[in-house]
C-alpha cells in the first residue's frame, strides 16, 4: 500500500491535505503513527466526516521516505 505512494498523484503535509479534504478530491490518507495528535487532529476530524480510506503508517520517518523526502511526513494525501 504504502508503496504505492512513489508513483501516485499526491500532497505532503498538514496544510496541503487539509485544502485537499476541503475541497473533495482525496482517495486515500496516509496517516504516521508517531505524528503529534495536535498537528494531524484536524486531518484526522475531517477524514471522520468523509469516505477516505485512512491508512496508519508505523513512523513519519516512513511515510517521509516512502513520498521520496528526507524528513518525516504526518500526512499524505492520495488525490483523484
């Protein structure tokens, strides 16, 4: 699954997923484990009210190395 991520259309970070879920246009979130429940609880709030499979990756490190960055990622969004 999380593999998937190298080659999918999609947004890293708090911010860019939040105005994707805004705007309606998420399948599928990437959630990190370790991710600070203030930072990502937003994310979290509005996933509950959509119909978005959510996925728990096990670290932010991870989830960073899995979207092709060198630091951690909270959050990754896969759009249509």
């Amino acid at each position: 699954m999380i593999g998937e991520l190298s080659t999918a259309n999609k947004l890293v970070g708090v911010k860019q997923s939040m105005k994707a879920l805004q705007a309606g246009v998420v399948e599928k979130a990437f959630i990190a484990e370790d991710a600070d429940d203030r930072v990502i609880g937003c994310v979290k709030a509005l996933l509950e009210t959509q119909a978005v499979q959510t996925i728990t990756v096990p670290t932010m490190k991870e989830l960073g190395k899995a979207v092709g960055i060198d630091v951690g990622a909270a959050v990754v969004v896969v759009v249509q």
